[in-house]
C-alpha cells in the first residue's frame, strides 16, 4: 500500500466519528478504548439466526477484539501523525470530490449509454482499425478430441474423427460419453496456448510439426489417446480475424462512445452554466 492511500485510510478513520467517536449514552455498551464505545447494536448485523450460538460467539468476540485493536491504533496514528492532518483532510476532501464525480458519471453512463452495437457497427470499425489488431501469437481452427486408451470403440472414435462427413461429426458428438475431452467446432479460431492447454502432450512435438494445414496428429501417453486435426492457422503479426476480435471490438467501441458521452455531458454542462452565468473567471492583471 502506498503512502497517499495510507494517508487516506488514516485520515478516513479519523473522521469516521458516528462509529469511532460514539461518547458513552443509554445504549448498552460492549466494549471501551478510551472515550471511544462500541455498543451492543453495532454487533446487529456480525452474526446471523441461521449460525449455531458457539459460532456466533466466535464471531463477536473476533469482531469485539478487532475493533480494540483498530482503536488502539488509531489512537497511536493520531499521537504520531498529528503533523499530517491537514495534508489527510486535502487527501479526503478531494477523495470525496472523486468519489461524487466519478459516481455521477457512471450513473449517466448506465442511464444514457447506447450498449446496442450492430454487425454494421463491428464491421466499420474493424476496417477502420485493422492494423491495430495484429497477433501476438498463432491462431488455430482444429478439432480435437482425448480419450481413454482402453476403451473398446477406439477405432470406430478415430474413424469418425478424421472424417469430414456431418454425419460423422454428428455421430462422434453422439459419443461424448466415451470422450474425456474435446472440440469438434473447427470453424472458431483458437490460441495455440490454448491447444496446449487441452492436449499437454503436444508440447514434445515441434511447434512447426503442429502448426500445418490439414495436419493430423495422433498421440498416446499410458492412459489417453489424443487426436487432433489443424484445418487451418494464422501466424504471429497477421491481423486477426473479425470473428476472433469481435468481443474486443464490442468493448472498445462502448468505451469510446462512454468517452464522448462524458465529453459531450462536460461541454453541455459548461456552456448551459456559462448561459444562467453560474460562474466566474477572474482575471489577473
């Protein structure tokens, strides 16, 4: 934690006065450091009627002993942090400046951001920003598929793997049963990182053995069987493919048209209060 956010923590505490500062009243009391009380309804909401009583007296007494030790050393901060108070109250003071600002703009944003993107949307500025896409590691269309080296049907698996056939792939998806993993939708791109994740034992083969066209990979370890067909591969540095970037692009273009509402809310803001002259510039001379 850094020193401002330290200032900031401590500074909160201090004024933090209708739950440190409470002076002793009619409520009943629990606990006392100094002038300082904890009360018996603060405890209200620490434990719950669902929790067994042994339970809830751990959690009072944890909560109580917190509480003492947060006292303690708040009382100590004040003693030798006493030269830092005016620069915590600025620390505070333009904390809570941010925090209504920055509340107010997202509250704007959820009520007047248009979320709705269309392809048309996506499709413009992909092309406007292409370039801006570029890989950073191979893209791979594949399927795969791991199963158990026992069982009876591997030959039929593979058969109907390797075929190209919507029959088959319908048939082999019809066997998910026998598969311990797989992906059968070889029209999506996938990481090559991704790949390796899924079938590990791919790491022992060259990656320029793997990253072929059309290549058909057949791999055994003592327990699983491991198949794995490459339709097709982009390479680092290409730009990637609309249908891969698209979630991307759906966020980037939020985020711009929440900057430009924020702007163009500022501007509003400004000349409507210059028009009703809400405010003043003083010049120096």
């Amino acid at each position: 934690m850094n020193k401002v956010l330290i200032y900031i923590y401590i500074a909160v505490l201090f004024s933090s006065c209708d739950y440190f500062s409470l002076r002793k009243d009619d409520r009943e009391a629990v606990a006392r450091v100094g002038e300082n009380y904890l009360y018996k309804n603060d405890l209200d909401n620490i434990v719950t009627d669902n929790i067994p009583k042994q339970d809830s007296i751990l959690l009072t007494t944890n909560y109580i002993n917190n509480w003492i030790k947060q006292q303690l050393l708040l009382s100590k901060a004040k003693i030798n942090l006493a030269d830092k108070q005016s620069e915590f109250d600025e620390l505070v003071s333009k904390y809570r400046q941010d925090l209504f600002i920055n509340s107010y703009k997202e509250a704007v944003v959820q009520e007047y951001l248009n979320v709705d993107i269309t392809q048309s949307d996506i499709d413009k500025f992909y092309k406007n920003n292409s370039q801006n896409f570029m890989l950073n590691e191979e893209l791979l269309k594949l399927k795969y598929i791991k199963l158990n080296n026992k069982i009876q049907d591997k030959k039929v698996i593979e058969k109907l793997f390797k075929s190209s056939k919507i029959e088959d792939t319908k048939a082999l998806q019809e066997q998910h049963l026998s598969l311990e993993s797989f992906h059968l939708n070889d029209s999506i791109w996938v990481k090559y990182s991704d790949l390796l994740a899924q079938v590990p034992i791919l790491k022992e083969m060259d990656k320029n053995e793997i990253l072929k066209k059309g290549n058909f990979i057949k791999k055994e370890d003592s327990l699983s069987l491991y198949l794995v067909t490459v339709k097709d591969v982009l390479y680092r540095n290409n730009i990637a493919p609309k249908s891969y970037i698209t979630p991307t692009i759906e966020q980037m273009i939020l985020h711009q048209r929440k900057l430009l509402l924020l702007k163009n809310i500022e501007k509003t803001l400004f000349e409507d209060a210059q028009k009703e002259e809400q405010f003043e510039i003083f010049k120096n001379e």
